[in-house]
C-alpha cells in the first residue's frame, strides 16, 4: 500500500490569522488599547487623588479633562501631518511620547505636574487612536471596513475596560499611584510594538509640508456635506456620555452603594458593551442598515443612562452601563466609518476631525456637568444626558439618509 505523505505548506499561502491585513490590526489595536487605558485611568480614583492632593472632587476630575481636551486639541494638527509625513511615521512618534509621559504621570507628587503629564500624554495620544482609524481606512476594503472599525474600538473599550477596573481595584488596593504605573506600562507596550511592526508601504514616501497642503485635506473633508453632521453628532454624543465619567465614583459614594471599588466596575460595563457590540458587529449589519443601526444606538444608550438614574445597588448600575456601552458604540462606529469615507485623499484630517470633536464633547462636558450635577442632582443630570443621545442618534441617522438619497 503506497502511503499518503502530506503536502508541506507552501510558503506563499498565509493563514487568514496571520495575514499582514489582521497583524496590523492587532498592533493598532494594541497602541489604541493603551491610549484608552491612559486616558480613563484617573476616573475612579478621583477621590482618593482629592483627598492625596487636598481639593474638592470636582478638581480633581478635571485630570479626565487634562487627557481629553489635549487629545481633541491636537487633532487639526496631528491628523494632516500623518497625511503629510505619513500616518506610520506620526503613529510612533506619538505613541511613544505617550509612554514617556504616562510614565512621568506615576513618578510626580505635585498636584500641578499631574495636570501637565496629563497633558502632554493626551495631546500625544492624539495621535494614536485616530490615526489608527485611519490606516485602517487605508488598508481594509470598504465592505469590510466597519467590522475591521468595530474591532478596533473594541481594542480601545478593553483598553477602557481594564483600565477603569484595574483603577478601582488597585487604587482601593494600593493608593492612586499604583493605577499610574499600569497605565504607563502599556504605553511602553504599545510604544515598543509600534515601532517594531508598524511601517510605511513600500514606495510611501513623505511629502514635504506647505501650509497650502496642510489646508488642502481640510478643504476636501467639508466639501462633504457629510462632515458637519458627522461631527457635531460625535460632539454632542462624547459630552453626553463621558461627560459623566468623573462623576460616577461621588454618586454611587453620595448613594451609599459603592465608591473607588465599585466605580471601576461600574464605567468598566461602558467598555464592556463596547466590546459585545464588536463581536455581534458583523451579525447586525448583515441585518440592519448602518443608519437603522445608529438610531438603535442612540436608543439604547439613552435607555442605559435612565436606568443608571434609578437609585439602585452597584451591580444593577454595571449593567446599565454595559448597555449604555452597546447602544453608545452602535451609534459611535456608524459615525466612525462615515468619517473614515468622508475624504480618501485626505483620511487622515478626516478622521482627525472626528477625534477633534469627539474628544472636545468629552473634555468640555465634566466642566459642564460637575455644576449642573451639584445643583440639580444626579437623576435631572442623566435624563438631560439620555435625551441628548437618543436624539443625536436619530437626527444623525436622519440627516445623513437625506444627504445620501440626494447624491444617489
């Protein structure tokens, strides 16, 4: 009997899982974990980082602020530059600044230092996550682009998710430098993996920089009538939601149903839900319209939010969140892949413009939210929040139908 020897793999056949298409994504989503982490690190420690630092909570919520506004500030200038000198390049550059400054952000013990590694870490994440989107946008097909988006913010909502959690446990566990130091760890992660395996295509060269072409991308981008619904829909549905991050930790204290601890459990259900719809992704747009999807977002996330305002033990919140997580990133990666097609020549500004307005709603609404919270109380605050969302998410939906029914 003759045998049956196996045919050795040939060596120009990948397996799907090792495609260079999947090991960039698991790099861009490595480093967008790590900016995730960073920036949402300091929310259920707030109290402890008062009392250390001897101010009122809603001071010491402002290092949310510190982190968020930078990155949304940094955005017109990031987002051109890696269009310009090209997204890989800028991408390491800023990640690992973000390590350094994460890092410095656990060795200080100045109140004021704080704020400013705060600062320089989110600027420098600015040019992390979106330029991430944007390679993305760049290097996956169209008809799979919002599934390959979807797991990318999934890496950010785990990056989210540990960060929140971890926080609450460790700062419970070991006081408030210890959540510093995980995060500036997983800079120095991302950093390392960003500069070993993220590269520029072969024959990519920079181009040399002139203020016309920095202006040109932004031209493009709002010739899109798109873009100014896009972007005010992420404005407005940033602020609605993180907006009350910082906060969550004095509530559920103020309730007498948790504090540090629980509040790292409690924001981690956002991430959470983040990550389910990135699983079940791929399922739904086989069922529903992106639009149709968005609308349900918005829905959802305004159903998470009013369930969050009932007066309840902690684990009932977890799981408001988690579904204010799913609905909140349905509508956020329908709006995320309109922004990734709003100009193809000039990806990066696009989606740097997102980020922009994203991140400038989240970094703005705590100085918002701290007052109106403090003189209305937290249930007039989340039904503010809730209403805000299911409308930004049928109007988004609505206007974007309209705009695409006459161009077609």
């Amino acid at each position: 009997m003759q045998r049956t020897i196996a045919s050795p793999v040939r060596p120009d056949i990948q397996h799907p899982m090792l495609s260079p298409e999947n090991k960039s994504l698991v790099v861009l989503g490595v480093c967008c974990m790590a900016a995730a982490l960073g920036g949402r690190v300091t929310d259920p420690i707030v109290p402890l980082l008062a009392d250390h630092f001897g101010v009122v909570v809603a001071t010491a919520a402002l290092l949310s602020t510190a982190f968020a506004l930078p990155y949304g500030l940094s955005q017109p200038v990031l987002g051109p530059f890696g269009d310009i000198f090209g997204k890989p390049s800028v991408l390491r550059l800023c990640t690992a600044l973000m390590a350094v400054a994460l890092v410095a952000a656990a060795l200080v013990d100045d109140l004021g230092l704080l704020f400013a590694s705060r600062v320089v870490a989110g600027a420098a994440a600015g040019g992390v996550i979106p330029l991430a989107l944007a390679l993305v946008g760049d290097r996956v097909e169209p008809h799979r682009r919002q599934v390959a988006l979807a797991r990318i913010v999934a890496s950010a909502m785990l990056g989210q998710l540990v960060g929140v959690a971890c926080s609450g446990v460790l700062g419970a566990a070991y006081g408030w430098r210890a959540p510093l130091w995980l995060a500036g760890a997983a800079g120095l992660v991302a950093a390392t993996a960003a500069l070993v395996f993220i590269r520029r295509p072969t024959g990519e060269a920079p181009q040399a920089f002139s203020v016309e072409r920095f202006m040109e991308g932004y031209r493009q981008v709002f010739a899109n009538p798109r873009a100014v619904v896009c972007y005010a829909s992420v404005f407005i549905e940033g602020g609605s939601v993180y907006g009350l991050l910082p906060f969550v930790a004095e509530t559920l204290r103020q309730r007498e149903v948790g504090s540090t601890l629980e509040a790292g459990f409690v924001i981690g259900g956002l991430g959470l839900g983040g990550i389910v719809f990135s699983v079940a992704a791929g399922s739904l747009l086989r069922v529903f319209a992106s639009l149709t999807l968005m609308k349900l977002g918005g829905t959802l996330g305004a159903l998470g939010l009013l369930g969050f305002a009932i007066v309840a033990p902690w684990p009932f919140s977890a799981a408001c969140f988690l579904v204010l997580g799913f609905g909140f990133f349905m509508l956020h990666t329908g709006l995320q892949n309109r922004a990734v097609g709003l100009a193809p020549a000039a990806r990066g500004s696009a989606v740097a413009l997102h980020a922009f307005f994203f991140f400038l709603g989240q970094g703005l609404a705590p100085i918002v939210v701290g007052p109106f919270l403090h003189a209305a109380g937290a249930t007039v605050t989340l039904v503010a929040c809730a209403a805000l969302l299911g409308a930004v998410g049928y109007t988004a939906a609505t206007l974007l139908a309209r705009i695409d029914a006459r161009q077609a």
